[in-house]
C-alpha cells in the first residue's frame, strides 16, 4: 500500500507539472485563437511560424531572446568555469567563503536580483537596452554554471594538472589540455543550463531592458496577455521550445550514462 500511494504521488505529480504542457502542445495543432476551443486538426499556426507570417514584434522577440540567450551562455560559461577552478584552488575558510558567496544569487528571487541590477545600472549611468539584458543575464546564471562544473573538479585527479607542469607544459597548456577536457561535460551542462536560465527569465529581464523597446519571449507574452489574449502561434513556438530542451536532455543524459564506467561483474 506505501509503494502504492508513493507511485500515485510521483505520478499526480507529474501529471500537474506537464499537463498545461500537454495542453498548449495539442491546442498548437489547431487554429483556434482561444486556447481549449479546438476547431480541427491543422498545422497552420506552425506554417504562419515556420513562413515568417507573424508580426514582426514577434520575430524581433525570438531574435532577441535567443541571442540574449546563446552570449549570456557563453560569457556565463567561460567566467564560471575559470571561477569554478579558483574556487577549488581555494582552501579552508576563503573557500566556504566564496561558495557561499556563489550560492546566495540561485537563492535570491529574480525579483530582488532584477531590481539591484536596475539600481545599479541607474547609479552608473547606463543607457538600459540590449547589453545590460546580457550583462544581467550574464550575472544571474555565472552561479548555475559553477555549480555544474565543481563536481567535475572533485572528481578529476589533481595529480594530473602537476603531472603536466613537470612533464614541462606550461600553465595555460596544462589547463587547455588537462583540466579543460576533464571538465568539459560540466561546462557543456552548465551552457545549456545558463541557455534555458536565459530564456526562462523575466523578471530581471523586465527591470533591466530599458523604454527603447526591447522585448524577449518573457516580456512580448507579459505585454500580449495585458491585451487581453495570446497570439495563437505561441502555442507551437512553446511545443517547439519544449521538445528542443527534451530532446537536449536526452542526449546529456545518454552521454552521461555513456562516460560512466562499467562495472567489473566478478566470476
């Protein structure tokens, strides 16, 4: 009965998670403009998508969120890798420190994180727009990164890194070579987590994106649903979205399994 009623709670669980998700994937294949009026099978929302015939404020959204995205990325990427090595070098109470100090931005709400980011920019007399989207973004998901890549240093052998110095490399060869490859599936999860951090954001997005009208994915919806509706061909644009993550998900996980090492059966 225990078992029972733990796997009915896993399952009730994620049936609240991925219901809504499941709901706007089958309301995409028709051409209803009021979600859950279903009217036919048809694919025209994603023809309109795929075609470019939807406004153009819509197009300039995915642009921005996406590039938005793939900088913060990869500047969130390069900074928590080298910041992950630093910490890990470190020893004692400036270590516990530091990490501490790297926890309390996953801590804090993006609200809070979106209106020190705003201050900030006002006190120094930055013009909001496009970089301080990509500065904030780059800020909130350096942590996440950090966070992905630190386990690959504890499992890395530090021997490896000395072992190179002795064998003559120099520092910046012995961390191309010797660290960076090691690590690589951890700053390969930490991109991919900055990415989906990126375009999932909108509250820092909101305070930092300025009147010059910018708008990402977060916002252009934000302001769609204050009309009064949803523009009909988000719905294949979230499915899309969605499946690309899964599918990105997949692969981490089947590579991950891949790289472990197998068990030696004993006779």
């Amino acid at each position: 009965m225990k078992k029972f009623l733990a796997q009915a709670y896993i399952w009730l669980l994620l049936i609240i998670l991925y219901a809504p998700i499941v709901i706007i994937a089958i309301f995409s294949f028709t051409e209803a403009k009021v979600l859950g009026n279903w009217t036919g099978f048809s694919l025209r929302l994603y023809g309109n998508l795929l075609s470019g015939g939807v406004s153009s404020a819509l197009v300039r959204a995915i642009f921005n969120t996406l590039s938005i995205g793939i900088l913060a990325a990869i500047f969130s990427t390069i900074l928590g890798s080298i910041a992950a090595i630093g910490i890990f070098n470190m020893k004692g109470r400036a270590r516990k420190a530091i990490t501490l100090l790297n926890d309390v931005p996953m801590l804090n709400p993006d609200i809070i994180t979106g209106v020190s980011l705003f201050i900030l920019f006002v006190a120094v007399g930055v013009t909001q727009g496009y970089i301080t989207v990509v500065l904030a973004h780059v800020a909130f998901c350096t942590p996440y990164v950090v966070l992905s890549v630190m386990p690959k240093l504890r499992q890395m052998n530090p021997n490896t890194y000395e072992a190179a110095l002795d064998l003559g490399a120099t520092p910046g060869q012995a961390l191309r070579k010797v660290i960076i490859p090691q690590i690589r599936p951890g700053m390969v999860s930490g991109f991919i987590l900055a990415f989906t951090l990126s375009i999932d954001d909108f509250a820092v997005t909101l305070f930092t994106k300025g009147n010059q009208g910018l708008d990402t994915l977060s916002t252009y919806i934000y302001a769609d649903a204050r009309k009064g509706g949803l523009t009909p061909e988000l719905r294949p644009l979230m499915t899309i979205i969605f499946l690309v993550v899964l599918l990105l998900l997949i692969v981490i996980n089947l590579r991950s399994a891949k790289g472990k090492p197998k068990k030696i059966q004993r006779i």
